[in-house]
C-alpha cells in the first residue's frame, strides 16, 4: 500500500471508530458526507456537544 492509501485507510477507520462511540451508524454517516446532503451533524460538532455535557 502506498502512504496515500495508508493515510486515506487512517483516516477512515478513524472517523468510523468516532462515529460508533458517538452511537451514529457509520454507513449512514459516510452516505450522507459522500452524496453531499449533510443533513447530520459533523463528527467535530458531535464531539464538541458530547464533551459540554460531561
């Protein structure tokens, strides 16, 4: 794999590990990035909401 694949493959499996322990379904939440919809909230603002409550 060349470092671009493996940066891509990181980033990935990042942003689906985020998605899970945030209780999104991933497969959902990429669609909706991918058909550029955007109709749920970004990772980065699901995590900033989850951390003001804690």
């Amino acid at each position: 794999m060349t470092d671009e694949g493996t940066k891509a493959n990181d980033t990935f499996m990042t942003n689906i590990q985020k998605a899970k322990k945030l209780c999104l379904n991933a497969y959902d939440y990429i669609l909706d990035r991918m058909s550029n919809k955007f109709e749920m909230q970004s990772l980065v603002q699901l995590i900033k909401e989850k951390s003001a409550l804690s």
